[in-house]
C-alpha cells in the first residue's frame, strides 16, 4: 500500500471509527453527530446533501454509513481513484 492509500478518505474514517469502538468520548461524538465528528477528526468535508448516520454494533464497533439511495459519484471517484463514465454502482458506504 502506497502512503497515498493510507490517507484515502475510506481509511480515515475507517480510522475513526476503529479509534472510537475503543474511546468513549469519541464514540459518543460520533453517534451524536457524524458529519462534525468526521470534520474534527480528519479534515474531511463531507458534503450536506449527503445523509451520514452513525451506529454501533452489539460488539461495540462503530460504523458510519451513507444513507442517500446511491452514493454520489464524486464519493465513488474519490474511494475509488476515479470510475468509467458508464458505471452504474450503487449502494452504502461504511466502515
């Protein structure tokens, strides 16, 4: 993995949200309101028509998903290094 791999936008959230099975105040943060938490934490702006919403799991593992129908193509091209024009992909984003 190349170090621009271990900055991508997935794996900083895949970060936090590792960092915050283990923090109670970051965990507490995080479901409270996802889109700041995720700001503060990582530098990422995530864009506000994009529908963010955190949960944790019966282990204590968190996840934060993208809860829009499709996920916007700008997200796919930046989780992906970019996609064909004709892709038609949809689904849930989480970590």
């Amino acid at each position: 993995m190349s170090q621009n791999d271990a900055n991508s936008p997935m794996d900083l959230v895949d970060g936090v949200c590792v960092r915050a099975s283990n923090d109670v105040d970051l965990k507490a943060r995080l479901l409270a309101d996802p889109r700041t938490t995720l700001l503060e934490e990582t530098a990422l702006t995530i864009p506000s028509d994009w529908e963010l919403v955190a949960s944790e799991a019966a282990d204590g593992t968190v996840r934060v998903e993208l809860a829009n129908e499709d996920i916007p193509d700008a997200y796919l091209e930046l989780v992906s290094g970019g996609l064909p024009e004709s892709s038609t992909d949809s689904g849930n984003a989480s970590c």
